[in-house]
C-alpha cells in the first residue's frame, strides 16, 4: 500500500554485476530524472560486484603504478566521480546505488548522506550490532568501518551510493587504506555477529531501515531495459 504523500522508491535487483555496468545503469536512471516526458521514478539499485578498487574525486588522482599493482591482484580499477577515496566492492559485499530526486525529501546533500549512515546505523541495530557515525564519512563499529558510502550529486539527482560489507572477503582491504583513513579497520556482519550473513539476509532488513530514515514507500520494479 502506497500512502499519501509519501514518496515512493522502487527498488531494483540488479544482481551481480561488474562494476562497468552499474556505471551506466546508473546513467540510464539519472538521463530519466532529466528527460520531461519520462514518468521518473526514484529507484534504489541493489547488486554485488566482481572484485574491483574504486577511487573518489578527492585530493591528488591515485598513482598508475599503485593502480596496476592492485589490478594484479585480480580486481578492476575505476576512477569515478563520487566522493571519497579509494574502497574495494566485491562478492558478498551489498551495494547500493540511491538514484533519487532529492527534490522529493530534502534539498540538502549533508541531509541525504546523515540519512544513508542512519539506515545502515538502524540496520545494524536490528541485527544487534552497535554502530555509529564518526568524523569520517561511512558507518562504524567501533575503529572498523562495516559500510563505505561515497556519492555523486548534480541538479538534486543522487548518484553512487554504499557498500555494506556482509560475508566479504575482508583480505582484499589488506592491500589498500581503506577510504585513505590510516590507523582504522574494516568489518563486516560476518564478523561482528560470528556467523555467515549473506546479502539476501540481509537485504531487507536494509531496505526496512531505508524506507524508515527516508520516511518512503518502497515497491519492487524491474529493470528497465534499453532507455
């Protein structure tokens, strides 16, 4: 049931994808936002990547020769136009890509991110895991970060979005500083709750805490082909 004067979000399952073409899904959804005779829906992109290290648009551009280590490990490489540093996506790890007109909730970008911390907070809090916000942007538990967030925002339209680690393989941090923050870790539900948590578990507690913080109605949509 949709309710007066909520908006609504659909949410979309891409699956496992690479990381390329969530890019540009992502392009197709923010082009509809733009184009006046699209009935444009806010949409909430769900997938899981192949291994890949992406990098932000802050300070100095990450070095060639840091890049092809990293793709020797056997991951892909992206620089992109979201904020933030550089953070790893991969195989049980949940991404999710908000593209919404924050025209419909709130105008405001330090609004948007305080909302997407306090969903994954929230979420975490349902699975009886404390977690909190810290001077450095993306969701904690204690000195470790369990979810990255770094998004890209143009015209009130969001982009890129978080990366909740659930039954990751955590080795693949080893190999970089995580968001470019020295002295701190990475965890994940794994390891906090002691046993295997996949993305399908967890999925909808998230998505609870999503339609919780953004005061919305959530609705399952399919993928829109070719637009």
């Amino acid at each position: 049931m949709m309710s007066p004067g909520k908006p609504t979000v659909k949410i979309v399952n891409l699956g496992r994808v690479a990381y390329h073409s969530a890019l540009q899904i992502q392009q197709q959804y923010i082009r509809q936002h733009f184009d006046s005779s699209s009935q444009t829906p806010n949409t909430l992109l769900l997938c899981e990547h192949d291994p890949v290290y992406t990098t932000g648009i802050r300070r100095a551009p990450y070095p060639a020769k840091e890049e092809q280590r990293l793709k020797d490990l056997g991951a892909e490489f992206f620089r992109t136009n979201r904020g933030g540093l550089i953070t790893f996506h991969g195989p049980g790890q949940m991404v999710c890509y908000p593209i919404l007109n924050l025209g419909c909730f709130k105008k405001s970008v330090r609004w948007y991110v305080h909302k997407l911390e306090e969903t994954v907070i929230t979420m975490c809090a349902k699975f009886g895991i404390k977690a909190s916000t810290s001077p450095d942007t993306g969701v904690w538990v204690g000195n470790n970060k369990i979810c990255a967030i770094g998004i890209h925002c143009g015209r009130y339209i969001t982009s890129h979005g978080l990366g909740l680690n659930c039954n990751t393989d955590m080795s693949w941090f080893d190999h970089i500083v995580p968001c470019g923050i020295k002295g701190k870790g990475v965890t994940s539900l794994n390891q906090e709750l002691g046993r295997d948590v996949t993305i399908e578990e967890a999925a909808p507690v998230l998505l609870q805490a999503f339609s919780e913080q953004f005061n919305c109605t959530l609705c399952k949509a399919d993928f829109l082909q070719n637009q």
